[in-house]
C-alpha cells in the first residue's frame, strides 16, 4: 500500500485535529473575537454566517484536487496557506479597518480548510488499508472532536488569560441564587456616585450579589431590561443593536406552510399551550470606574460569563466603553437566574479590560505559528502511498477529466439505494438532534423536561460527551474485525432505536436527572456507534480512481439529508408537541431498514487483514 510505511498513529491524529481547528476558528472563534472587538450582532451574524459557504460547496471543486497533484501535496500546502490566513489575520487585527481585513483572511481560510477537508478524507482512504480505515474512524472523529474543544475553550481561555495580563485588575462578581425573600424590582442608577479616588484606576462593583430564587412577571422583568438598556446606551457605554424589522409573510407561509399548519394541528386536535407569563428573578450589577481616564483615552471592559451554574446567565455579553465623559457614572449588567432553578448555586462573572487586538493578534499568531508546526511535521511524517497520483487521464482536458468525475459517481451500479442511504440514514436523527435540547430545557407545561442550563450542559458536556466519543471509538473497533457488512444492521439499529428513549421521556416525563442522563447516554452512545457505519459506507462507495470526489459528493449528500429535515422540525414540533414529534421521528427511523436490504456492500470490506 506504501513505499515506507508508517503508523497511521503517527498522523491521523495530527491530520484530523489539524483538519478540525481551523473550521472552529472560522466559524466560532472569529464571532467570539469580533464581539470582543466591539462588532455589532448585526454584522457578526450577517458576514459570519457567509464564512460557511466554502464547506457547503466543496463537493463542486473536489475533482480539482483530485484530478491535479496528490492529496499529500494538497494537504501540506493548504497546511501552510491555513499559517498564512491565520497570521494574516494576527497582523490585521490592530490596524484601522481590521474588520475588513480579517474577514478577507478569515475567507482565505474557510476556502483553504475545505480543499484541506477534501485532501486529508482522501488521502484517508489512500494512506490506510480498508480495515485500519474502519478502525481508525472512531479515532479521527475524536481528534476532530478534540480540536472543536480547543478553538471553544482553550483557544477563548488564552486570549482572555493575555487580556488580563495586559490590562486593570479583573472585576470579578459572585453572583449567588439563594432561597432568601424576594425584593421589588428597582432601577435607580442616581443613588451611585462617582468614586473619584486617588492611585491606580480601576473597575469597582459589588464583590457578592445574592439575587432570590423566584419568579416574576415578563412585563416586568422587560421593563427593567428596557430600563438598563437604555441608561447604558444613553449614557455611551455601547450603541444600540440595529434590529430586523419583520415582513409581511411571503407567498410559500400564505399558500403552502400556512395552510399545511391549520391541517396538522386539526388533525392531531393539538391545544395551544398557555406557557407561564412568569420569568426567573433578575437583578442588577453596577460597574464603576475609580477615576476619570486621560483625556482621548478609552477604558473597555468586557463583561462575561467565568465559571459556575450555566443557569444564572447575563441578559448579554456586556462591553462597555469608559471615557472622560461617561466615567463617572455607572454602567449596568442585568444578570437573570432560570425559571426552573430551585437550589441555591454560585456562577462567577468576570470583566477584562486589556489591549484586546494585541491578546487576540497573539492567540492568532500561536495558532498560525501551529500551523506550520503541522505543514513541517506532515511535510515528514504523512506516509507516501502509491495510490495517492493525480488522476488526470492523458490526452484528456481538466475541464473534461473535472465533468467526468461527477458523471462516474452516479454512473455507480446501485446509485439508486446508494443515494437513498445517503440521504435517509440520518433522517430521524437530523430532526431529534434539533430538537432534543429545546425539549430538554422547555417548561413541563409545554412538554419539555424542565431542566435548567446548568443541568443540560452538565448531562450533554461530561456524560454525553463521554457516551459519544466511546461509542465511535467501539464502532471502529468492531468494524475493522467483522466487517462493514456484517455490523451495518446492527449499526443502522444503534443510531436509530435509541431515539426511543426520547419518547419515554416525553411519555413519563421524569424529574430524577439520573433517567434523564441515561436516557442522553443511550442515544449519544449509539449515535457514536451507528455513525461509523455511515462513514464506512461513503468511503466504500468512493472506491475507485475519483474517491476524493466522490468521498466529498457523499458528505455533501450527507449534509443535504440532515440540513432540510432539521429545517423543518422545530416547524413541525411547535405543531403536533413534543410527543407527537418523537412519535414522528420514529415513523422517521422505517425507510433506511426499508433500504438496507437493497444496499450491497462486499463481506470483507473493512475487516483488518482481509483487503
């Protein structure tokens, strides 16, 4: 299979983590950044969101890197253009239009992280025997896994670490809930004065607020929101989010979903559900300045969530700009505890006020620094398969080579039940993935669980996590000593009957969170071990001169069979309930095993030491 082998230990690790980070960067990094640079919503949402076209529209230039140079040599230099974006964007960041700028970066990057997608899933299927390839699926997916952890965490946690290295002292606030009386809710921003106070400048507030456990009404918890919301704006701490003024509803609602809506709801005889007008208890965090700054000088502080209960949140991400203008007043967070938290729990906030463009020029020039690492240790370490050529005919035009590719994959014997595979293996699980957390989170009397934040990331970010990474990892195990073929039904079984579990919860509804986490266990789990089967099956139906295209055309198959029925759930589970819903994604769960007998897939595919 390889001139020199080496152990696929050595670089599929390296490869899937360094195939994961820089799409985390792009897609979630950059908005973290942005929003601490003082971007409005608006444009974050609006020019962010386009940054994830090049991974939806990589199927439509995948016969490129197949058809010109290897995989390998597709894979190391996109390694080194991915450096370069990131250092383009270290670079840009401190200077004047650095918006633009990185965006224009962060556009080099979402481009070159899809062609290095493309390469590096190839190159997989070149660089591994079709049993090391079932064994090591589980093991990219967590290393790809890995490296989404490290762009949300690590990443946001060093360049807060540098902001606070650069800048004042932190403002931290403990924020306790209590099951202390409540208090009336009051807004009275006059009864601060300014502090004034001699020595080295610094951000001032309440070390503890203890805000009571309760309830109260949405008129008057958006009344005090209002309230702050405007004192802060007037008074030039932040501008004002620019909102989307709503339309008139469009051809499709009138004729089509409207209509389509009253039947449902007629034909399940579903009442409206009266939820609470009642909201958890609010209460309000005044941020000071000890004295007034240098005259031109602007002292930002960015105000956020630290550490603690998920269920005591700030109404927003606060940043708020402090002048010789508007020091001397003070600027205010509203901090809002669950509706359904009823213990007593602790969430710390901090406020950070350092040379952000120089802490986020840095995190990025680590990042990129990072990426040349992988260009030079892949550049050695990636093996050199003897399968991994250009497939480019002789005598024959790119243009022409780059149509046929496409037309080879659904000129496939058994295109039919390939592309249904591909399109309803994860037909349940598109829909209840969208829906599971608002389920878990929504009031019992709209037929949720009730859970609290806290609650939900507690079930979902340890044992749900754990559930999902040891049951990919098992898939790849058992698949590399049994075959494809043999663990397929088993696998399609695994994926979708757990959904099951849904239904129980939505039946017997119950308060115990250790049901509850089973329950997310069991279908995280046999999501993990259900999807090696999916992988396996787009690699096998890759097989032949173009399986980097067609690899690429099937994922993209893929994302269209979870996109449009993820689309449409939260639509049609406002309509029919809860209930009702995982009722419909079990019917959901019937046409892949109506499918599978009709797939055909070769006994020793997959099986390590058979190929």
């Amino acid at each position: 299979m390889s001139v020199k082998q080496k152990s696929p230990w050595f670089w599929v690790p390296s490869l899937y983590f360094a195939e994961g980070l820089p799409y985390v960067i792009v897609m979630t990094l950059s908005v973290i950044m942005y929003k601490r640079l003082g971007i409005s919503n608006t444009d974050i949402a609006l020019y962010t969101s386009w940054l994830y076209l090049p991974w939806v529209i990589k199927p439509l230039w995948s016969p490129i890197v197949d058809i010109l140079k290897t995989k390998r040599f597709w894979i190391v230099i996109m390694q080194l253009v991915i450096g370069v974006g990131l250092a383009g964007v270290a670079f840009t960041i401190p200077v004047e239009k650095f918006f633009q700028y990185t965006l224009a970066f962060f556009w080099l990057l979402a481009f070159s992280s899809a062609t290095h997608d493309i390469a590096a899933d190839g190159f997989y299927m070149l660089g591994l025997s079709q049993g090391d390839q079932a064994f090591f699926v589980g093991i990219r997916s967590t290393f790809y896994r890995f490296a989404m952890l490290t762009g949300q965490g690590l990443l946001v946690i060093l360049a807060g670490a540098l902001e606070t290295a650069t800048g004042l002292e932190p403002l931290k606030v403990e924020v306790t809930a209590q099951n202390i009386p409540g208090k009336e809710l009051t807004f009275n921003p006059n009864k601060f004065k300014s502090l004034n106070e001699a020595g080295e400048i610094y951000f001032a507030s309440e070390e503890e607020l203890k805000v009571p456990i309760g309830l109260v009404s949405k008129t008057e918890a958006a009344d005090l929101e209002k309230k702050v919301e405007e004192w802060n704006i007037q008074n030039n701490f932040y501008a004002s989010e620019t909102h989307v003024v709503k339309t008139q509803p469009g051809w499709w609602s009138r004729s089509v979903s409207g209509p389509l809506k009253a039947t449902l709801k007629a034909k399940f005889n579903k009442e409206e559900v009266q939820l609470s007008d009642e909201v958890g208890n609010l209460a309000i965090i005044p941020i000071q300045l000890s004295k007034k700054p240098n005259a031109g000088e602007e002292v930002v502080l960015n105000f956020g969530y630290e550490k603690g209960d998920a269920s005591i949140k700030l109404a927003k991400t606060y940043r708020y700009e402090f002048n010789e203008n508007n020091w001397d007043k003070p600027a205010f967070a509203v901090v809002q505890l669950d509706s359904k938290l009823k213990k007593a729990t602790q969430t710390t906030f901090v406020g950070r006020s350092g040379n952000l463009k120089f802490a986020w020029s840095v995190v990025f020039g680590c990042i990129a620094a990072m990426f040349v690492l992988f260009f030079l240790y892949h550049r050695f370490f990636l093996p050199r398969p003897v399968a991994d050529v250009s497939n480019k005919t002789e005598g024959k035009s790119v243009l022409a080579e780059f149509m046929g590719t496409f037309a080879a994959f659904f000129r496939k014997k058994e295109i039919a039940s390939i592309m249904l595979f591909l399109l309803l293996y994860r037909l349940a699980e598109s829909q209840l993935v969208k829906m599971a957390s608002p389920f878990l989170l929504d009031a019992r009397e709209a037929g949720g669980l009730g859970l609290t934040t806290g609650d939900l990331g507690l079930v979902y970010g340890t044992a749900g996590m754990i559930a999902l990474t040891v049951g990919g990892i098992l898939g790849g195990i058992v698949a590399s000593r049994k075959g494809l073929k043999y663990w397929m039904w088993w696998m399609a079984l695994a994926i979708n009957l757990p959904n099951f579990c849904y239904l129980l919860l939505s039946w017997f509804l119950p308060h115990s969170l250790w049901w509850i986490s089973a329950a997310v266990v069991i279908e995280q789990f046999g999501y993990g071990f259900g999807f090696t089967a999916y992988m396996l099956f787009s690699i096998y139906v890759s097989e032949g001169k173009h399986k980097t295209a067609h690899y690429a055309i099937a994922t993209g198959f893929m994302a269209l069979g979870m996109m449009i029925p993820g689309m449409l759930s939260g639509w049609l589970q406002e309509i029919i309930g809860y209930q009702n819903f995982f009722v419909w994604v079990m019917i959901c769960t019937i046409p892949i095993f109506l499918v599978l007998p009709f797939v055909k897939v070769n006994s020793k595919f997959g099986i390590k030491g058979k190929e």
